[in-house]
C-alpha cells in the first residue's frame, strides 16, 4: 500500500488483478476503481492518499481492463 492508485490498464494486469483479489495470501482489503463512458466514478488517487494505510486502489483505466 504507497498512497498512490495502482494503474491496470491492459488484459494481463487486470488478468493478474482477478487473481490477486481472491487469493488467500492478500493481507488488505482492495479497492477497485472503474469508468463509466470514460469518466472515473471516484477519483482513485485521493482515495488511495486517504487509504494508504488501509487499503490498496487498484485504479481499471481502460475499456481492456474492465
């Protein structure tokens, strides 16, 4: 967890990012950030500045990440 949102912006990092999520060895909560027709529903680096200590912000910037 850096304080800053962890950008996934192609198939093989959101691919990682699913597996990531579920996993038994993830010791934080995940917060997971998308678009809707481009626009960003929250601004994922404010919460990853707010939540740096209690969650990671995975931030899905384009269409291929979704």
């Amino acid at each position: 967890m850096t304080g800053t949102a962890i950008a996934i912006s192609d198939a093989d990092e959101a691919e990682a990012l699913s597996e990531y999520l579920p996993s038994p060895d993830r010791q934080h909560p995940a917060v997971v950030v998308i678009r809707r027709f481009g626009k960003s529903l929250f601004d994922a680096k404010s919460l990853a500045s707010n939540l740096h200590d209690v969650a990671a912000v995975f931030d899905l910037v384009t269409p291929k990440a979704t």
